[in-house]
C-alpha cells in the first residue's frame, strides 16, 4: 500500500532550522538524510516544501474560486514535507513516522490508488 507520510511543524517550532547555528543545522538535516536512507527502499518520491508563508491558497465559495495568499491549513501546524511510501500495511508506514528525528509531527495517510487510464 501506498501512504502519504507529512512532516509537520508546529508553531512553537516553526523556523527552527534557520535560526540554528550553521554546525548545528548541518547536524540536524544530517538526521533527516540518515532517515531517508535508513527508508529508502520504501521510498517512492518527497519533497521538502518551502516555508508556509509562501504558500498560495486557491478556496471555492458558491463554486467561484478566490486566490489568497497563505497556507489552507488554519492552525498552529503546517506541513514542512513529505514523503511517499509503499509499504506492505499502515503499521509499517507508522513505524517509519515513530522513526522520524525532528520531533514535529507526522501524519501518515493512505493514497488513493487508481488505475492508469489505458492508452
């Protein structure tokens, strides 16, 4: 099964690698990179996502669409990242989640599998 698996941030530590010291930001996306390679062969695609603040929200009101600036998310957390695994069950893909170092939270969810349209 495939999962979605989101790395968030809270707000107590939103912005947290780019106010560490140069030697200590290192260290910390070195954790990061050993948990992508400790997980690779589950690995099926991710991306790191730029702060939030850069985020753009397209909402639908009586089926029109407005543009705003902002994340969609109206919290204290936001979504940092992602990762998408295939994994054999959700147990699995939790594991993986405990296993994360940054101490943000993590919400794994499962993917919607459709078949490729034949051609």
């Amino acid at each position: 099964m495939k999962y979605m698996v989101m790395f968030g941030e809270t707000k107590e530590r939103k912005g947290q690698f780019e106010s560490m010291p140069e030697p200590q930001r290192q260290a910390a996306y070195g954790e990061i990179g050993k948990w992508f390679e400790r997980h690779a062969s589950k690995l099926r695609g991710g991306h790191e996502l730029q702060p939030d603040r850069t985020a753009t929200t397209v909402r639908f009101s009586s089926g029109k669409p407005t543009v705003t600036d902002g994340p969609f998310i109206e919290g204290k957390e936001a979504i940092a990242g992602y990762a998408e695994v295939d994994v054999p069950d959700l147990d699995e893909a939790i594991a993986m989640a405990k296993d994360w170092p940054t101490g943000g939270p993590v919400e794994v969810r499962p993917v919607v599998e459709r078949a490729e349209p034949q051609r």
